[in-house]
C-alpha cells in the first residue's frame, strides 16, 4: 500500500476545499437571483392590490347596500316600518353576537324566529301577520274610536277601558296612522298614550315639510 506524502494530502485537501468553495458560491448566487425574482413579484403583487384596493371598497358598499335594500324589503313583508331597521339591525347583532351557528337576519324575525320572542319587537308581531299583498293584516284601532282630547275628553280614561301596549305599538306602526298629517297624528298619539298609559314620545310622529 503507497502513502501520500504531506504535499499530495495538502493538494487533495486544497482540491476539496475549492470545489467546495466554488459550489457554495453557486449556490448563494441562486439563492440571491432567487430572492430578486421574488422580490420584483412582491412588488408587481403590491401594485396590483393597490390598484384593487377603490374597487374592493365599491365592492363592500355595493354588498352593503344590497343587504340593507334587501333587509327593507323583509320588513316591509312584516309591515314594519323601513325606519326601524336601525334599531332592529342593532338588536339582531346583539342577541346573535358570539353564536356559533347565528340566524340570518330573516330568520331571526321569521316565524318561530328568535326576534319574535325579543320583548322590544313584540309590538310588530303581536298583532298580526303579513297578507298578501306585503302589508301586515292588523285590526288597529281608527281615529274616530280614539278618544277626541279637542273636545275635552277626560283627563285620564280608565285603563281597564284602554288598549294594550300591544294594541297601540301596532296602531303607531301603522299605515293608517303614517297616513296622517302631523296635526292628525300629534292628536292621535296623545290619545293612544292615554288609552294605554305609556309615553311614546314624538319619535313616532312623521316629519313633515
């Protein structure tokens, strides 16, 4: 068996040591061609999201209109004011917040639904159901049934005479009631919180020009 002397074993050390060198060298100049392709896709994504981003924005408005059309259209089917939706939205994400499994808006105020067991909604159910046509078949009760505070009525009327709260959400919500002129209604709601024996406020009037 031949040995190597000390030059051959530092010639084959220093053979290894450059072409290990040389393919290190190759692969960082790979790795680095690499990372600049990538960094010019990072930057030709980034103009595109930019140049998407006014469209994102009109896109979620258009969702949103879309939804709160659609959400009046639904309470329009009930009979309930478009006007309340607002309050009603504000009531949905309240009970449905955190569920797992949440109802949809319509299923929330359909039959059977969650929001019909919700007290402050109760006055929008409790006195009928919607006909055919889209409007809600209630027995309300006319103005000429009410009592006329012009021509002195009394002060107080008796509550085992009176209507229910019911009777007279159902009554304020109306389209006979929306139907009135201001005058009309201001004396109307007077009445109906002297039936019922509770203050509505003038949150129920309709502006008018």
């Amino acid at each position: 068996m031949s040995e190597f002397s000390q030059e051959q074993v530092d010639q084959i050390v220093k053979e290894r040591l450059d072409r290990a060198k040389t393919k290190h060298a190759e692969q960082l100049a790979a790795v680095r061609a690499e990372a600049k392709l990538a960094g010019a896709e990072i930057v030709k994504l980034r103009e595109r999201v930019a140049a998407l981003e006014p469209f994102e924005s009109q896109v979620g408005e258009l969702r949103g209109q879309i939804e709160r059309a659609t959400r009046t259209q639904l309470l329009g089917t009930l009979g309930i004011p478009a006007d309340a939706l607002g309050d009603i939205e504000a009531i949905y994400q309240s009970r449905t917040a955190g569920l797992d499994e949440a109802p949809t808006f319509a299923d929330f105020l359909a039959e059977g639904g969650p929001g019909r067991e919700v007290p402050l909604l109760a006055g929008y159910f409790s006195a009928g159901a919607p006909s055919g046509d889209g409007t809600t078949a209630v027995s309300v009760p006319s103005p000429a049934s009410l009592p006329d505070l012009s021509r002195g009525a009394p002060a107080s009327a008796p509550r085992s005479s009176g209507m229910s709260r019911e009777d007279a959400a159902a009554f304020l919500t109306s389209p006979e009631f929306r139907s009135m002129t201001r005058e009309q209604q201001d004396e109307a709601l007077r009445a109906v919180e002297q039936q019922s024996g509770t203050s509505y406020g003038s949150r129920w009037l309709t502006p008018r020009a």
